[in-house]
C-alpha cells in the first residue's frame, strides 16, 4: 500500500546561518547584447579527426550536413580554426618599466557578434581562481604559476581572460586579451588572501582538531552549501563564456574540492551540464602541489585529542579527506573533457596542457528554421557526406528560450513534467531535504519527507493588495527497478501578511509531506518551482528504508528525528487536506500530537536558545510480551561527554501487534557552549540483553 498522508507548508525556525547561503544569480549579460542573436542563430563547435586522432583539414560547408530534430539546416555561417600543433616561441617577458593598471574595474566576457572574426584562429584560456578554496600560501603559488605561463609560456594565438571567486559571485578581472602587460598588472594587484577561510577539514570526530576555542559564526558553517556555492560559481563562469562560439578552456584553480556525500551531487552535475552546453572544458589545477603529510598533519593543524591519535584513525580520516578533495576536481575534468594536474609543483604545466589540448576545429552556424520560442530541448546531428572513418564531436542538441511571463498554464505544467523528466538537474531555488522511517505494521513503513527552501529566494507578488507567494510542487519516487511507486504534485497560493511577509526573507519554508511504503531502496526527486519568477529547484537522492523485521541481535529502531521547534498545525501557512480527512491522515504520523507537529531540523544546527527535540520509536515485535526499555540521550564534544539525561523508563509499549516504544527527549541546550557535538540516543533492552544507539553530528550556535 502506497499513499500520501499528509502535506504542510510551514514558515520554520532560522536555523543559524543556513538563511545566508544561497545560489549565485545567473548570469545575465548586458542589453547591449541584444540575445535574438541566440534565439536564432545556432553556433556549433565541430572537430573532425581521422582513425589516427589527427585534425581533417580542407573541408567546406558542403561536406557537413546538419539537421535539427530531423529537419535539415541550411550553414550560413562556416570558418575553420586553424591552431598551430607546435610550440611558438614565447614574445619576451614585460618590461620593468610597463604600465601597471591600479584601477581594476570590472568587466564581463563580451559576447561575440554574429559573423565576427575576433577569435578567429586564438585559443582561448580563462584562468579561475576560486579563493574560497585556497589558503593564503596556494593562493600565491597559482598567482605566480599564472604569471610564470603569460610571462614565458604564451603564445602569439593565445587569448587569456582572469575570472575570480571570493565568496560574493564571480568577478571578470579581464576580459580575453594578449595584452601581457595588462594580464600581469592584474594578477600583481591581486590581494592574496582574500576570499579564503573555507577550506574544510575532516568533520567526523577522528580527524577534527580540538583547539578549545569557540565556534564562531562564519560561512565555514555548512559544508554542503559552502562547495553549493563553489560549484555554482564554477556554473556562472562556464555560463558567461558560453557566450562565444569558440572552444574554452578554463584553467580552475583551487585547493581541492570535497563533496559532502550525496548532498552536493545535484549541483555537481548542473555545473557539468552547463560546461557541455557552453563547449567549456574544466582544467582543475590543485594548488597545493605534491603534498607530503605527516600522519597527524603540520604544525599549522591542532592535535586532534582521544584515542583516534594512538588508533591509527586520525590519520586516516586526514588521508581520506585529501583523496576526496582531488575527486571532484578529477570528476570535473573527466566529465568536461579536460584533464586535472595534482602532485605536480609546477602548476604553469597545467595551463599548458589545456592550451595543447585545444586543437584546430570547425564553427558552423545556421539560422534554425524552428521559430517557436517554446523552450524545448532540440537535438542536433551533424554527418559528413563522404565519412571516411572520421569521428566528429560537436554539441548534440539545445534548448530554445521561451520567457516565464510568457507560460500559459499548460506551458507550467509542461515545464515540470519536462524538467521533471531530464537527467540533469536544475538549481536556481535552494532545496534541503529529510527523509526519515516510521514502522507501521511488519509490512509497512511510514516516510515523512521535509523539505526547506530559503524565504530569501521566494518572489512575492501583490493581488488585491495582500502580498502572497505561489510554488509549485511535483516530484516522484521509483523502486530500485526504476518503476514509479507513487508521486506528488501541489499547487500552494499562499497569502501573507505583513509580519509573515517580512519574516519571510529571514526564515525558511519548510515543505512537510509523507508517504506509506514498503521496505526497499527507492530515489526520490523532487521539483519546486516559484510561480512568480519560474526559477526551479531539483533535489534528487536514493534512500534507503530497511526491514526491521529482519533485526534479532538488537533492538529494532527507527529513523531519528531532530529538532528545535513544534508548530501549532492551525499555523501552517497551507494545508493539502482540510476537515475530517485532514485529522484522519494526520492520525497516521507520528510526528503530529495534540495538534502540534514536530518540523525536523534539517541541517542539524541549533541555537543554544534552542531546546532539542529528539524523537524515535522502539520495536518489540515477535516479543510475546513487551520488555521493559532504559534510554537516554548523551551529547559528546570530542571524546569528552558534556550532556547525558536522565534514563526514561518504558515499561510498556503500545497496544499493536510491533508493541512500538515512543521515545521523546528534550534538552535545554543554554548551557552547552557553541561548536560542533556529536548526539547519541542509547536504548537497552535488559531483559532480552539487546540493545541499541544512534549517533549523529550537530552544530551549535549562539
């Protein structure tokens, strides 16, 4: 039995700093552009090599043929670049004398009028620097590798753009030039160090250092949105050079780039995406250089404390963390066609290669015949007439622009069952989401799903002169086969008042539903779109529910919630069901009692105003009658516990067949002073000798 019990939307709590992190505005390019061209007009980068790997030169417009969802195009646009093989010797460095430019204003990567031979036979690198990945010391070692490549490395074809990210969106220091003199005055004037503070360290409690110092409040707080916001402006980059026909290479600099499980995954592959879309290739460059560790890091690093020091698992955790940071940046590399440089001191060979690796190709552009601005993915293919075995790369297809104000309401409905549809996920609205288990009956399993969207994000618009915000809400969830097991789709209008509508950009909306399934492993992806403005976000995981009719040896337990906050349910700002059905369905979850309903801190961070709300249930099906249960909630700071409650005594269960224990706990976290804690929920069974505990990090703020 499959059914959806219960939707809510809440304004929640602020958890700490989680309001302050958002997406990066896409880029949007000046009027100056007039964007009909790329309504229009079609540009498409074609490299054509034989069996031996080697560039066809010589051919025309005639030799291609092109269609657009099988209908063919007429080339109006047709040139070849043609970039050298071989080494050109380098122009002689700068003089000591040539003119440094203090004023750095910035600037854009200009887009490339239609027909427009600027970047005809260049190569064209963009040098990224993402401060926020790098501390001080590599910041200054990939400035002088940049300054090292333009000064002796440079070649007479090639055009070089200086991008940076410090935190606050992506900055254009050059535009694409040869002019060494103005590139090296700007990487000069660079201030190093700015930007960084948010290179992470292993989280677990094996690899932590323990200063003893206060935890304070900066953007190092949330890892998961820290590399959400490196990846998205990694997007914007790859976006802004997508203005130009021509194949780029951009050259990213930082200090290793570290996913945070499954959480950053969403975004990863939208930065992918949109690097292959704007025929941009990613050259990580790790600026750290071969890095020889000690086992419990350098002087620079605080002792971790415990046992893990003398285990050996401290310096695993260290090690680990090193090798995850190096796979994202070969996993951008691998998936955009460039290639990632670690262990290697000389970071100038990166540039380098990337320069090498862009080889002679073909731009082509035809007007589409296609007029319709409907928004739709239009696929390309390109043949040779005479096709000797030659292999040809090129983009494979587009998306037509159509503007948002523009929809009707089939043209909504459509966009989200399309984009509800492609592989490749959309970021434009931030999205957190929880997904926990109740145990039901042996067979089924109660799954409520809390998902949190940042008020900050969300457009309000005036209808009669009350402020209200609508969203939209679709989302499935399929089997481990791939077979949809049920879905979800709400359409909320929500009115506001004034003070809800001012409390909206400084708290989250949390969006409550859940579902009965059965035991298995499921993926779930999930689509909100704002109603005003069309931006949408997708969150797409794979969970888990277990069986826990199968648990012997311990105590069945099931997911555990934390939170800070119950909520009146006459307060939500919507309800998907009214009246009698409304108390019916709510009756089945058991997050709902008295008319409250328990919203789960989805980021785990909590104020030390805060009381901690920690909710689980215990099982004792198969018992033939119900043992007596012990538990309590401990709170750790390192190795060292700080907080332990006092035992809670069940000595009876519920009157059902699994004879379900509820457990509540509720900490007053005053006293506790801010960092970073690990909370476990012990439970014994000492009657049958069994027993369980749950373990999970927290933060703490003041």
């Amino acid at each position: 039995m499959i059914q959806k019990v219960f939707a809510a939307l809440l304004l929640a709590a602020m958890p700490a700093m989680a309001q302050k992190v958002g997406q990066n505005a896409p880029y949007k390019p000046s009027q100056n552009a007039a964007l009909k061209v790329s309504t229009n007009l079609v540009v498409e980068t074609v490299t054509v090599r034989d069996k031996d790997g080697k560039s066809i030169q010589g051919l025309t417009a005639k030799d291609f043929t092109v269609t657009e969802d099988g209908v063919p195009q007429t080339i109006q646009f047709f040139k070849y670049q043609e970039l050298p093989q071989t080494p050109v010797p380098a122009q002689q460095a700068a003089s000591a004398n040539a003119q440094v430019y203090y004023q750095l204003n910035q600037t854009q990567i200009s887009p490339e009028e239609p027909g427009s031979t600027k970047y005809k036979d260049t190569r064209l690198l963009a040098l990224y620097f993402d401060m926020t990945a790098m501390p001080p010391e590599d910041q200054i070692r990939a400035l002088e590798a940049a300054q090292r490549f333009i000064r002796t490395q440079m070649r007479a074809d090639d055009l070089v753009a200086i991008m940076r990210y410090s935190g606050a969106g992506v900055e254009v220091l050059s535009d694409f030039s040869n002019d060494r003199d103005r590139l090296l005055s700007i990487l000069e004037t660079m201030i190093v160090g700015e930007g960084q503070g948010l290179v992470e360290e292993p989280t677990s409690g094996a690899g932590t250092s323990d200063t003893g110092a206060a935890f304070g409040q900066d953007d190092t707080e949330f890892n998961i949105f820290n590399t959400d916001r490196q990846l998205s402006a990694l997007e914007t980059a790859a976006e802004m050079l997508g203005q130009l026909s021509e194949k780029k290479a951009l050259i990213y600099f930082a200090s290793g780039l570290r996913l945070n499980g499954l959480d950053n995954q969403a975004q990863l592959q939208a930065t992918v995406d949109e690097a292959i879309r704007s025929g941009v290739t990613v050259w990580p460059i790790d600026a750290r250089g071969l890095v020889a560790t000690a086992p419990l890091g350098n002087a620079e690093k605080g002792s971790q404390g415990g046992i893990s020091m003398y285990s050996g698992a401290a310096a695993s955790a260290l090690t680990s963390s090193f090798q995850l940071s190096q796979d994202t940046l070969y996993a951008l590399a691998k998936d955009t066609g460039g290639k990632a440089m670690f262990d290697y001191n000389d970071l100038t060979q990166g540039i380098v290669h990337a320069a090498q690796a862009i080889s002679s190709y073909y731009i082509l552009g035809y007007y589409t015949t296609n007029t319709a601005e409907n928004g739709k993915f239009r696929r390309i293919s390109i043949t040779l007439n005479n096709n000797h075995g030659a292999t040809v790369d090129y983009r494979h297809g587009y998306y037509a622009s159509k503007k948002f104000k523009q929809f009707n309401a089939t043209d909504k409905e459509r966009q989200l069952e399309e984009a509800l549809m492609l592989p490749d996920p959309i970021t434009e609205l931030t999205i957190a989401m929880e997904i926990d288990y109740f145990q039901l009956n042996r067979a089924e399993y109660f799954v409520p799903i809390a998902v949190k969207i940042p008020g900050s994000e969300v457009a309000l618009a005036k209808h009669h002169g009350a402020q209200h915000t609508q969203l939209d809400f679709i989302g499935e969830i399929k089997d481990n086969y791939g077979t949809t097991v049920t879905n979800l789709r709400d359409k909320v209008n929500i009115k506001l008042s004034d003070q809800t509508a001012s409390e909206l950009a400084k708290r989250p909306i949390e969006y409550d539903t859940g579902y009965t399934l059965l035991p298995g492993k499921y993926t779930i992806k999930f689509l909100a779109r704002d109603d005003e403005t069309g931006r949408i976000g997708t969150y797409q995981t794979t969970f888990v529910i277990p069986d826990l009719n199968l648990v012997k040896n311990q105590i069945p337990l099931s997911a555990v919630l934390l939170s800070n906050q119950r909520v009146d349910l006459d307060q939500a700002l919507y309800n998907a069901v009214k009246g009698k059905n409304q108390e019916k369905e709510q009756a089945v979850n058991p997050l709902v009692t008295n008319g409250q309903i328990l919203i789960p801190n989805v980021t785990r961070v909590f104020k030390r105003k805060h009381e901690l709300y920690v909710y689980l249930q215990a099982y004792q099906q198969g018992e033939q009658a119900f043992h007596p249960l012990i538990a309590f909630l401990s709170v750790y700071h390192g190795q060292a516990r700080v907080l332990q409650t006092a035992p809670i005594e069940m000595p009876q269960g519920q009157e059902n067949r699994l004879r379900t224990a509820p457990l509540n706990f509720k900490v007053s976290l005053s006293k506790l002073p801010p960092g970073e804690y690990v909370c476990q929920v012990t439970v014994l069974d000492p009657t049958g000798n069994r027993g369980a505990f749950w373990r999970a990090p927290i933060v703490l703020m003041r």
